[in-house]
C-alpha cells in the first residue's frame, strides 16, 4: 500500500524538526562549556585532598614539633608542627578554650611539606586550654599561660586549725593563695623558676603593704618558692 500525502507530510514535518533540534544544541554547547568554565573559575581554590590508591580520602593528622605556651603578657608564643599528609596551602588555626567554646587566637598556612608556624604576642593575662586545628582534624596542646609579675609571701605554721576566709580549715596540705579582692574561688596559675601550680583563691589577705598574695605552705613548696619575693601569675 502507498503511503498517503498526509502520512509522508507528517513525515517529512517530523524530520525537520529533528534537524532544527540538533542544530539548536550544538549551537548552545559553547555557551554551556563557557558557563562550566565560569563556574570553575569562580570556585574556592584550595589543596586537592590526599586520597588512598583507592580514591579514599586521608584524614589530615597534625603533629606538633615545637611549641612556647608559658610566657609573660607582651612576649611572643608559637607553634610549630607539620600537618600529614603534607600539602601547601592548607589553614591552620590556633585556638583557646573560652566561655564553653574553642575561639581563633592566631592562623596560618602550610607549606609544600605540610609545615606551619604559628606566632602571635600574647597580651591578654590568664591560662586556657589550646588546640590546633585543620579541618575537622585538631590536637590539644596544653594549657597557654599568659603571666604578670607579682610580689608574694607565704603562711602555714603557727596558723593550722584556723578557718580560711572563703571556708574550710587551714591544714600544711591545703593548696591555694589568699588575696584581698578576688573572688573565692578564683583559678590562677604561678610560675617560679621552672616549676608552675593551678590554685584557687581559698583565703583573704596578705595585710602587709606591697604583697598581693600569700602562697599557703603546700603551694610554696610546690613551687621551691621561700621568704618574700615575685613570682609570675595569671591573674
């Protein structure tokens, strides 16, 4: 049976609308690959991810070499390590445990063989728990401490059984300071010579002009610390 004028019309109508299609998208494909190229362009830059023979992503490990975290307001603190695997360009940032959450102190950036170096100038006085972090790869480093000078003395014998001004009972084990202002309770750090302890404020005093704190008997030999003289503090 022949086909029918209306059937080879249809026909006809069909293929030409193919041809119109095909010529449509070729025509937008260098459009589309210059979009591509646009998109690309304007996307983050960063180090591509060390993957496993597999094409599994490594994790990122820190290793710290070196680190000064014990120093006096206005001297400089650092640290130093390496981020494995090694890559350049890839953000290392150090952070201090504040008020319930981990905040930037200072930030830098690998080089090709995954080395960092952290140094900032320390101002503000006190003692917080740090960390380095990359990613979501971090590792606590200790505590930075950050020290003022100040003159101390100390008391214990002659004065066991006393009550302490902020509770409790004076005895040749008790750690802590006496201070006049600070709150009861209140966390410091001292430093003398190579030797430093984490106290509270147990206690009121010293009375003597010149003296801000009285070490207890138990905290000045943790320290080696005797008679009247400075040490470093937190607060």
């Amino acid at each position: 049976m022949r086909p029918t004028t209306l059937t080879l019309r249809a026909r006809r109508a069909a293929l030409a609308l193919a041809a119109l299609s095909t010529i449509a998208a070729v025509a937008a494909l260098p459009a589309a690959m210059a979009q591509t190229e646009n998109a690309r362009a304007q996307a983050p830059q960063g180090p591509t991810p060390a993957t496993t023979a597999t094409g599994v992503p490594v994790a990122p490990r820190l290793v710290v070499r070196a680190r000064r975290l014990d120093v006096v307001a206005g001297s400089r603190a650092h640290v130093r390590g390496r981020v494995i695997p090694a890559g350049a360009g890839r953000r290392v940032s150090l952070q201090r445990r504040s008020g319930g959450r981990w905040r930037p102190i200072d930030r830098a950036t690998t080089d090709a063989r995954g080395r960092f170096a952290i140094a900032f100038r320390a101002h503000r006085l006190g003692s917080a728990r740090v960390r380095v972090r990359t990613g979501a790869a971090h590792r606590g480093i200790g505590r930075l401490n950050v020290y003022r000078h100040a003159m101390v003395s100390w008391y214990g014998p002659g004065l066991y059984g006393n009550r302490l001004g902020c509770g409790g009972t004076l005895t040749p084990g008790t750690l802590g300071v006496a201070n006049k202002t600070l709150p009861c309770g209140t966390k410091l750090t001292l430093r003398h010579g190579s030797r430093h302890v984490r106290v509270r404020v147990v206690d009121r005093g010293p009375y003597v002009a010149g003296r801000e704190f009285d070490l207890t008997s138990a905290t000045r030999q943790r320290l080696g610390f005797a008679g009247v003289g400075t040490v470093l503090v937190t607060r």
